[in-house]
C-alpha cells in the first residue's frame, strides 16, 4: 500500500497478531479493496477469500462462497429439523439435511481444516442464513465447536451499498429464525460479534461539501439544502459535448445497454470485434466482461481494471476514445492528456484453492483464464456495475432508483459535484438507508477502543497459539477413530494385523498427548500472571521442542512405514485413505511445533509475526524429507516382502499446482522461459493461449530481458525492418501488416516492435 492510515494499520495488526474477528467497513473511496488485497500478500496465516457472486470472487481474486463451502443454492433454516416442502420455486436446507446429503472432495476438507483467515468481501450482499451455513460446515469439517470453527474471520463490505437478494417466498420462512436480511443478523454474528472498524479517510473525493452530502445521505440525514444542492446540476436536455468523457449512470440494464447500442451505431466507421480469449475451466457465469466487444473508431470506453505496468497509463473507471483499430490493435487516446496509449489484453484467473502436502500453506491453483482487451463501451453503465469504479464525469439517470444504497453508490462514483449532471431531480422517498444497518453503526468501536481491544486480543491469542500447538487431541481421535472402525468390522480376522498396528499407534499417541497436556498445564499457569514473563514461556517452548519433536518424528516415521505397506496391499484402499488423513493432521502438527518455537521467538524478540520470520527452510523441506527417509528404510527392510506384493499403489504422488501470487504476470511466463520449456509448453503450463504467451515475449523484449534474435531468425528480422523503413514511427501495427506477406504473423510484429522500444531505451 502506498499509503496506510493508523486505523488500517491496526486492521493489519489485528488480523496478524490476534484471532479476533473483525467487520471492516468505510464509506466509497477509502480504499477497503487496496485493503484487502495489502492483507493478502502480506500475512502469515494460511488465508482464503470468498464472495458471494462469481463476479465479486473474480474482482476480490478469490471464490465464491458456495463452491468453497460447496452450498446448494437454497435457503437455510439453522436447526436440527427436516426441511419442509413450500413451493417449486423455493428450497431449503437444514443442519440436519445438510450433514444427510453433504459431500466435500478432499482438497476442499484439507482447505477448511488448514484454513486461518478468511476474508468474506462484499459482505453487504450476504444473507444471514448463508452465513449461518457457512459456519456450520466449518464447524462440522473441521470438528470445532467455536465459531466459525476457531477462523478468524474479516468481513469486507460497506452496508450503506447494495443490500441483499432474498425472494419474499424465502423471507416468509427465514424471518421466523431472522430479525433481518444483512449478515449481521446471522446467530453466528449475534453470538460472537465481530470488532466493528471503519476506514474513515476518504481518497476519491475532496471537496468536503460534497463529503457531508454523501455522509448525509449514508446515514438518513440528508437536509433540504443538501438536496438543493444536488439538485443545482440539474440539466435534463443536457447533450455531452464530444471527446468529453461523460459517462451515464442509469439504474437498469436495458437502459444501459440501448444508450451503448445507439452511440455506436452512430459512428460511421467500421466496425470490428474482439474476442476473449478463454482457456481451461472459465464458467460463463463469472465472465468478466461480455465475450464479444464491438468497437468502432471515436468509441467512448471505460478501463475495468487498474494498469498493473510500471506506466499506471489507465485506472478503473478512466475514460477514453477509440483512437485507431484494426484486427490485433486497439488505440485508445486520452484527449484532455493529449496522450494515446495500445491497449494491451489482460489475464483474469478463475481459480481454486488446496492445501500444500509438503507445507501445509494454503495455494492457488489455476483453472482456467480469461483473456481479454480490459475496456467495454462507455457512453452508459449501470449504477450496480460501477461499483468499484471512479469518474470524473457522469450523467446520472438515477429517478428510479429502487433499492437502498442505489442513489449514494451512484453519487460517490465521482470525485466532485463538479463533474455531475443530474438528467431529474433527486427526490429522496424510498431510498433511505435501512434503519437496521443505521442502528448495526452504532457499534463502531472508537480508537481508544480498537488500541485496547488489540492489546487484550494478542494477549489471548498468543495464550492460544502456544497451547494449541501442543494440544493433540483432535489427532489422538482419529487414531481412535481408526481403532473403533475396525473393531466394529464383521470380518475382524482379516483385520488382525491392521487393528493391532492401530491399537499401538493410538497407544503411543495418547502418551505423546499425556505428555503435552501436562506441558501446557505449565503454560496456563505462566499465562495467568497480568504481565507474562515472555522469556521463562520462550525457555518453556524451546524446551519442548527438543523433547517432542525426535518423538514425533519417530512417531510419523512409524505411520509412514505403515503407509508404505498398505498402499502395497489388495483390497486396503479404504484403510490406506485413513492412514493418509492421519498423515495429513500429523504432518500439521509436527510443522506447528516449528512455528510455535519462530512465533515465541518474534514476541520475545519485539519483531514482526509474518511468513517470512515464521517459516523456516528446514519446515518447507520437512515432508519431502522424512518421506524420503521412510522409503529407503521401508526398501531395506521390506525387501523380501516387497517381491511378494503386488504394487497396488493406491497413492498418488500430489500433481504440482500453479500457485498464483503477486508476480507479474510476464515475470512467471520469464521464470518458465529459464527453465528451457517452450513457448506451447509454457501457455499449458499456465492454462492461456500461446498467442497471449508471445504478447509476454513481445513485453520481455522491450525490457531487454530477452534478445530478438533468440526468438526470430536474422531473416526474418531483416525482412520485417526493411517493412517497417517505409512507414513512420508510430504507425499502427495494422498497416504495416497489410503491406507485408502474409506469413508473418502479429506475434513476430509485435516483438519486432518491442526490439524497437528496447533500443530507445538504451539511447
């Protein structure tokens, strides 16, 4: 972040030094997203983030909240009861049917079960009763009664915009169990309400009457001369002058849309379309934009996403005009700037999350990508779509307005009442925010608040943190489980040998887990002091450490041992499965023991808790390590026994994901690059097209980071600079590939473009 205030600094504090759940809240313009995104690339904790549309999981980088949780899409009562029949059109669920009927894959449980933090974004839309869901399940997979299943969890959204969609069937039923429609009125809320915070400074707007307007309006207080005021920019026969960059904002799609489809019928130019780019899993629901953009040349756009090169050519929400197009170029010209910029594809993810074996991080996974130019028609956008975005100047069209938040969403897209004309007056009936979400306000935790939650809130997690790592038991229960499982078997004859490997390793474990319970017995007591001696807790852990962990890993040596064998052995697919979910809890529980020892050391030592000064080389190679170590001794024990066996393998080695992170997008393409796979190997690698893989090249060129003459032969190189001698400097790529052969592609033109770049910038 470029810039973080002290209220956004304990936010940071609080998701990293404490479990405390928080609801982080701040009018337009105060940079919740930047936020988010700061959080994300910097904490330790293994971290997820939901939404509840595709399209809001798709701007937040994360998921929805019912492919993670995998919800049906139906309401939910929060009780123990069969769900009733109430109509075709309206389903729903209960904690009795869904633990009936739940199914969740593998990597999804291992994700919950890791999972520390989880960031719901735009949590103005979220229902209660989904909440409720979403507790549940978290609970139930990852066997823990507290709230959210012992997640912290951090809220994102502003209440005061766009409230939540439940059909009036729906609420007929849910408000027997809800007071009300907004996350907040979920039993999980009402029982462990997260710390309210607000972000309060404003970064979109300045002028502080307009300021107190929008306050106003967010808070149902809207004066007559605050409606005066707006209303002064009233202008219905307004015609926006050319090459102004006036956008209108109007409250329906169909409005929206014949605005768009007229201005560009218009133009006299030819038309052209542009087609994304889609490869692997990319659901048509959670498109960013539509697939196919139609432009002429004078169109008026909109950038969608912020420009991600060191240039900062474009933000979300700036407007432009078609300058010059042809089939692989797009011109766009800014004219108060009396700047024209190429407009360059960009990469959305769909992704999905799992759970590294080796490290227990939690990672993204790509699954498919969306690759497109990031503009779209702009003479007219719906105010529901321009949430998110900034504009300097705007139409609004806002008379049928008709839900709360519509109007003060709509407003706070500008930066100044200057840049608004109002096509009708404002008038303010039925569009007051709701009584609800003014009341739920009243629970802003003031600063002095926040400093003395923090201080209270670390104090309790560092407490829980250091117990909880050497609190076995939620793993002293699967290996029981394992044990009640087989005994319960008809044909316990065949099962001897298993149920005799799992009473012993039970029995071990449960004297491993004697051992630390009376070990935290001594840290409950140091914990009880008001001012806890962090170095006799430090003497305490590092003493552990070097008691337990030689156990545990001979104890995780034995179970891999086990593993080996079964996976060798007909009809043990079952049984190998339970091995390998205690290998899982096992291996997070050895790694704990590494972090509790880094995380006292950074209390003690007054340093930052992060990734880096928590994870250590020797817990990232701890897996692969003592795997590797239980097969030679499994191969040198078991030899005779091993020729005996048929290989079953029911194991499969783990494939390697993509793990997606704060790179840009041409950095991981390079990394590729060094490590000798091809330009196809590469765009498979990372799910997109070979042609967006060359437009990568074409950018590393004009870096200098790769020689043209690695990627073309001289040959082509000469004839592509002899065609490129006609023209003048800057002409559109369009032209010059009329006048050429047809076997030179766009790709070989753009990086010979690039090679040019790169050598004005060496003079």
């Amino acid at each position: 972040m470029t810039e973080i205030s002290p209220i956004a600094q304990n936010v940071v504090n609080f998701v990293n030094q404490t479990q405390k759940s928080i609801f982080l809240t701040g009018k337009a313009g105060t940079g919740k997203t930047t936020l988010l995104n700061h959080i994300v690339a910097s904490t330790y904790k293994s971290t997820v983030v939901v939404a509840p549309t595709g399209i809001a999981a798709l701007n937040a980088k994360g998921v929805t909240i019912h492919s993670l949780f995998q919800l049906p899409f139906a309401g939910f009562i929060p009780e123990e009861i069969d769900p009733e029949h109430f109509s075709e059109s309206v389903r729903f669920e209960t904690k009795l049917s869904l633990t009936r009927h739940f199914r969740m894959s593998t990597v999804k449980k291992n994700v919950i079960q890791e999972l520390q933090l989880l960031i719901i974004d735009e949590v103005s839309m979220l229902r209660p009763d989904v909440l409720d869901a979403m507790d549940y399940m978290l609970q139930r997979v990852r066997r823990n009664r507290q709230s959210f299943g012992g997640v912290q969890v951090l809220f994102i959204g502003d209440l005061m915009q766009l409230p939540p969609v439940i059909k009036n069937e729906e609420w007929a039923v849910l408000k027997k169990y809800y007071s009300g429609k907004f996350f907040f009125h979920a039993h999980a809320i009402l029982k462990d309400p997260p710390l309210y915070v607000e972000l309060d400074k404003i970064f979109r707007q300045q002028d502080p009457v307009f300021i107190n307007i929008l306050n106003n309006l967010r808070n149902n207080q809207i004066t007559q001369e605050d409606q005066l005021k707006l209303n002064e920019y009233l202008n219905p026969d307004f015609v926006a002058p050319a090459d102004a960059g006036f956008i209108t904002l109007t409250t329906h799609n169909h409005k929206a849309d014949e605005i768009n489809k007229k201005a560009l019928e218009e133009l006299k130019s030819q038309a052209l379309k542009y087609y994304a780019d889609i490869t692997g899993e990319f659901p048509e629901r959670i498109y960013p934009l539509e697939e196919k953009l139609e432009l002429k040349k004078g169109a008026q756009v909109m950038f969608v996403k912020n420009d991600l090169s060191m240039e900062k050519n474009y933000f979300n929400g700036k407007m432009g005009y078609v300058f010059s197009i042809s089939e692989n170029e797009i011109h766009v010209r800014f004219p108060q700037e009396n700047r024209t910029i190429e407009v360059e594809k960009y990469e959305w993810k769909n992704i999905r999350y799992s759970v590294n074996e080796n490290t227990k991080e939690i990672e993204e996974e790509t699954l498919g990508t969306f690759v497109h130019y990031p503009i779209k028609l702009a003479w007219a956008i719906t105010v529901h779509k321009s949430q998110g975005l900034t504009f300097d100047k705007a139409i609004l069209d806002v008379s049928q307005v008709f839900v709360p938040g519509q109007l003060y969403v709509a407003l706070s897209r500008l930066r100044s009442l200057e840049g608004m004309v109002l096509t009708e007056p404002i008038r303010l009936n039925g569009i007051q925010s709701s009584h609800d979400v003014i009341q739920y306000a009243n629970n802003k935790a003031g600063d002095a608040q926040i400093e003395e939650a923090l201080v209270q809130e670390k104090l309790v997690y560092v407490k829980d943190y250091v117990i909880k790592s050497f609190n076995w038991t939620n793993f002293e229960q699967v290996a029981r489980n394992l044990v009640v499982g087989y005994q319960d078997e008809l044909d316990k004859t065949s099962k001897t040998k298993e149920i005799e490997w799992a009473k012993k390793f039970l029995a071990k474990q449960m004297e491993l887990s004697a051992l630390a319970s009376k070990f935290t017995q001594q840290l409950h007591f140091a914990f009880q002091n008001q001012v806890v001696d962090f170095e006799y807790v430090k003497q305490r852990v590092d003493a552990a450490k070097s008691y337990f962990l030689p156990l545990l890993e001979e104890h995780h040596m034995v179970l891999l041992l086990q593993i080996q064998l079964v996976k060798r052995t007909k009809r043990s697919k079952t049984y190998f499965e339970e091995l390998m979910e205690m290998d899982s809890y096992l291996t997070s529980l050895i790694l704990q023991i590494f972090k509790v020892e880094r995380f006292v050391d950074c209390i003690f030592l007054k340093i930052e808790i992060n990734k880096e000064n928590l994870v250590t080389e020797k817990q990232k190679d701890y897996k692969r390590q003592i795997l590797d170590n239980a097969l030679v001794k499994f191969t040198e024990e078991s030899q005779e026994l091993i020729k005996e066996m048929d290989d079953v393998s029911y194991y499969e080695a783990p494939k390697k994901k993509k793990k997606l992170n704060q790179k840009p997008t041409t950095e991981e393409t390079f990394e590729l690059w060094q490590k000798k796979m091809t330009i196809a190997e590469i765009a498979k690698a990372r799910v997109l097209s070979v042609g967006t893989i060359y437009t990568h090249f074409a950018k590393l060129v004009e870096e200098k980071r790769i020689d043209i003459a690695v990627l073309m032969s001289q040959d082509r190189i000469l004839e592509i600079a002899t065609a490129f001698e006609s023209f003048e400097p800057n002409t559109p790529l369009g032209e010059i590939k009329a006048f050429l052969d047809d076997s030179i592609t766009w790709e070989e033109l753009r990086i010979y473009k690039a090679s040019l770049v790169a050598k004005n910038y060496m003079k």
